[in-house]
C-alpha cells in the first residue's frame, strides 16, 4: 500500500478491501482527499455502523452534491462502501432483493467536467464463517463525458491480501482516470498499523480522512479507526 500512495501527490478518493494475514478478519478502508477548499472542508463521523460524510465548518460550504454523503452503510450480510451517493442506490437495491450490479447499472461517473471523476464502489457479502467481495469502477469512455464504461471484479478473500481501487491515477489538469485492475496489496494483523499506513504515506496537503474497519470472521466483532484532519 505505502509503495502505490507515498510518491503520488493525489489518487483522491480510495477503496481497498481485503482478508488479514491470519485469515481471520475482513478489513475495509476508505479515505478521502480534496485540492479545493470545499473538498477540504470535511470529517468523518460514524453513526452506528453507517460511516457519513460532514462539513468541518458549515459556514464554508460551497456545493455538498459530490461531497457530503455516506460511504460505509451495512445492508444484512453486506457491507457497502463507495465514493459517493451510490452507496444508497446500491442499499436500495439490496434491500429490493436486487444486485450490486443492477444497482451500478443506473449510475454513472460523476458530472464534474473535464474531470469526469470515477465512481467506485466496494461490497462485501458475508457468509458463515468467511466473505467474497466485488469492486466497481465506472468512468467517462472519452474526454467528453459522452458515455459511462462499467468495470466490475469479483474476488475470493485470501490470507493477507487485498485490493486498492481509487479514482485519479495521479494529479494533473484534467485528472487522468484510474486505469486497469485494483492494486493488489497486502494486509496485515495490526489494525492501527494498516491505518497508520494508509495516512501516513497520503500526500501531507491534501489528505483528509481515512477510516479503516476489521470484521472478525468467527464472531462477527467490529474494530474501526477513524482519522480526521480538521478534527
């Protein structure tokens, strides 16, 4: 993970979703970035198991549209997380008895030109005693916004390892897309570690928040952490 974020000034918004190294836990983590003031302007805040997204200081808000929303919500046996208001349209789908995929299908990437910034989206379905996941990207087909190509990958958990998908590839004028596959990275025991490395090798100025969650397998318990800049 520090070898793919350490040297890149800005990925932006970021999902991995893996199995730690004992087998025993599913980790998640998402974190954010932001250039502008109004990206800047946010924190995490957890409520109950939903992680939310809300204005540091209310009084600097210029447009909440792409910013202000809830990446983590738990649907039964699914643990959603995406970058963006997707997360409820894939919780009402679930709840509908439809898929993941259906749900993507009504979406597409953001409507931010030149950028046209990706949607990506991540769920975990857990089973009795382990879990499988999927991760989505959805993206701009061209430099005009004038179609949406949708890209899902289905994964087994393994031991130690995990996958890291985010929306920009680097910073730049418009921001060039993610490309490819999600990153493979490793995942250790060490919940505060694996945190710490995920802030600690963000760029310093335009890192905002992470939040990393471990789900034992055994008993179902939950371990968070919760990094705010502006906090």
């Amino acid at each position: 993970m520090k070898m793919l974020v350490k040297d890149n000034p800005y990925v932006g918004r970021g999902i991995v979703i893996g199995k730690t190294a004992d087998g025993k836990k599913a980790a998640v983590a998402y974190f954010i970035m932001g250039r502008s003031e109004n990206s800047r302007n946010r924190i995490f805040l957890e409520q109950g198991e939903e992680v939310i997204i809300k204005p540091y200081d209310e009084s600097k808000v210029e447009d909440p549209s792409l910013i202000i929303y809830s990446p983590i919500k738990k649907w039964e046996n699914n643990l959603i997380v995406t970058n963006g208001d997707q997360t409820d349209t894939i919780y009402d789908y679930l709840k509908e008895g439809k898929s993941f995929e259906a749900a993507l299908e009504t979406r597409e990437f953001e409507p931010d030109a030149p950028n046209f910034t990706p949607r990506i989206s991540g769920m975990l379905t857990f089973g009795e005693k382990d879990f499988t996941y999927k991760m989505s990207i959805l993206k701009s087909a061209d430099a005009d916004g004038s179609a949406c190509n949708r890209y899902t990958f289905n994964y087994a958990a393994l031991a130690g390892l995990g996958h890291f998908i985010h929306t920009y590839a680097c910073d730049g004028n418009p921001l060039p897309t993610f490309q490819g596959e999600p990153e493979r990275v490793a995942i250790g025991n060490d919940i505060d570690a694996f945190a710490k490395e995920i802030w600690e090798n963000l760029n310093a100025d335009n890192k905002i928040s992470v939040y990393v969650r471990f789900v034992d397998l055994e008993s179902g318990a939950v371990e968070n952490r919760m990094i705010n800049k502006y906090e």
